[in-house]
C-alpha cells in the first residue's frame, strides 16, 4: 500500500522538477544575448571554429546512439527470445572464439579512426592561427582581467572587473536579492570590444595564478599561465554582433567565480568608432593628468637604489 500511494508523489515530484529545468533552459535560451546555447546542449557559436566543434560532437554523439541501439537492441531481443523460461541452452560455441574477439576488436578501431580523423583535422584547424587583423593580450589577474589592444588599436588598455551591483550583491548577509541584479555575477565595468568578420587573436598570460578565458559561444577555452603566453583566435560570423558571456575556467582561488568574461561584438565600423573614442579619451586624459614634482621625480631613484 505505501508504496503504490508514494510512487505518483514521488513521480510528480520528477515531473515537476524537470519541468523547471527545462524551463530554466528555456529562459536561458530566449536571454537578451544572441548567445546560441539553450541549455541542454554545446551552443551552435557564432564563430567558424565553434560551429565546426558543435558539428564534430553531433556526429559523435549520432554515432554513440547508433551503437547502443545496436548493443542494447541485440542484449534486449536476447534476452526476451532466448530466455530460460522459453527453454533456451546456453550456445557454447562463441566462448574464446578468436573469429569473434577478432571481430570485436576491429569495429571498435574502425569507430575510433573514423572519429579520430575529423577530430584531429579539427585540432589542426584550431591550432592554426591565421594572420590575424587584431591582436589582443590578455593578462588574468586574481581577479580580473586586462586587455591591452595592439595594431590599429594600440594603447588601448583597461581592466576588466565584476561589475559593483553583483559585487555588492554577493557579500555576505548584503540584504540584496540576486534575483534582482540583472546578470548576476556575469557583468563587468569595462566589456572587451571586438569587430565581427574580422580575425581576432587573443594572447593570454597571467600574473599570478593559472586562469583560463572562455566563452562557450566562440568555442574556446585557453589558459592564461604565468611566464607563457598561449594564443587563441577567432572570427565572429558578421551580422551575429551582441554581448557573449563566459568566465575564468581555471580554479583560481577564492574569488575565481567572481571575474566573468564579456565580449561586445561590433560591426567593423562601429569598431573602428569605439577605437577612436577610447583614443581621443585618452589623449584627453593624459593632457589632464598632473605631472609629479620635479623634486619627487629626481628622489625616486636615488631612494630606489638606497634600498
Ligand atoms: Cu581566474
């Protein structure tokens, strides 16, 4: 009796919990942000490089359901047309048959190369930067990062932190409902600008300890290692600009959850727009900056050098 009256509690309790779930995902999908995920599955991208990994884990993934339909379809009908009540004898013949251990050792291999052969052209593919047209370096830092722009946009340079609703938000008994800060731990002060339909690559290194740049919908993850600078690269598909969402993957420390990562892509144009705004911002920063005393500027070596 218990357990027949628990079991339609318990299956609504499944029910219902799913049903959030899928409804979580569905909120996620429909999120201001072109951002391609729906939560179930890898996002699509909207890079070159992200939606050649999505293709690759898709035919992966078709093929890992083709094999269990065909293991667990044979274990299935064994099973049910062979059982005992039916009056089967077990068929000796097959034990330590070297036809089958044979056979069962060449289609697992014939499966792995056809996976391994787009999946190590795709390794090429990613690791082969081409010449790019903007060149970024990117520094982690517990815990935030810095972009220093080079080529066209040279001396462009600014950290990018957790931006202060969240960080007021996160303390500890703060009052404040994360519900109610809009992108809640994903926001920063200062995004990194990007052109779309243009070829960006990323040079990262770190500080202090090993971080790692990600953003799901350009399909990379790369760490950022003290003393090594690892390179990334990317081209945002044109017409697909907005603001895409990542964060450090490298466990950082303790704040490693509170130094998200946001890109704004732009169109060339406007691109181009924003790299003379930050460059006339600061040229008009540094005519306002006051200049140090002439004195403290002759002491400072001498105190240096007396240390
Ligand atoms: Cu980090």
């Amino acid at each position: 009796m218990r357990v027949t009256s628990r079991a339609p509690a318990r299956a609504g309790a499944l029910i219902a919990a799913a049903t959030a779930w899928l409804g979580s995902a569905a909120a996620h999908a429909g999120s201001e942000s072109p951002n391609t995920s729906n939560g179930l599955n890898l996002p699509y991208g909207v890079t070159g490089l992200a939606h050649s990994i999505y293709d690759l884990h898709m035919e992966c993934f078709w093929i890992c359901v083709g094999i269990a339909v065909v293991v667990f379809g044979a274990m299935i009908y064994s099973l049910i047309a062979f059982r005992h009540s039916k009056g089967a004898i077990p068929d000796k013949t097959m034990l330590h048959s070297t036809k089958v251990e044979i056979i069962w050792t060449i289609i697992p291999v014939v499966i792995l190369v056809v996976v391994a052969i787009p999946a190590a052209e795709l390794i090429i593919k990613l690791e082969d930067a081409p010449p790019p047209d903007l060149s970024i370096r990117v520094t982690g830092y517990q815990w935030k990062w810095q972009y220093q722009y080079m080529d066209a946009a040279e001396g462009i340079d600014f950290f990018s932190t957790l931006k202060q609703d969240s960080n007021f938000a996160r303390e500890l008994h703060s009052g404040i409902d994360p519900a109610s800060i809009p992108n809640y731990l994903l926001e920063v002060d200062h995004p990194l600008v990007i052109p779309s339909g243009t070829k960006v690559r990323l040079l990262l290194t770190s500080d202090d300890v090993i971080h790692a740049w990600y953003v799901p919908d350009f399909g990379l993850k790369r760490s950022a290692i003290p003393g090594f600078i690892n390179e990334l690269w990317f081209e945002v598909d044109p017409g697909k600009e907005g603001i895409y969402r990542g964060q450090c993957a490298a466990l950082c420390g303790r704040d490693h959850a509170f130094m998200p990562i946001v890109v704004d892509v732009r169109t060339p144009d406007e691109f181009k727009k924003w790299v003379d705004q930050q460059k006339a911002a600061s040229k008009q920063a540094a005519a306002v900056e006051p200049q140090p005393p002439p004195t403290a500027r002759a002491e400072s070596p001498v105190a240096g050098a007396g240390r």
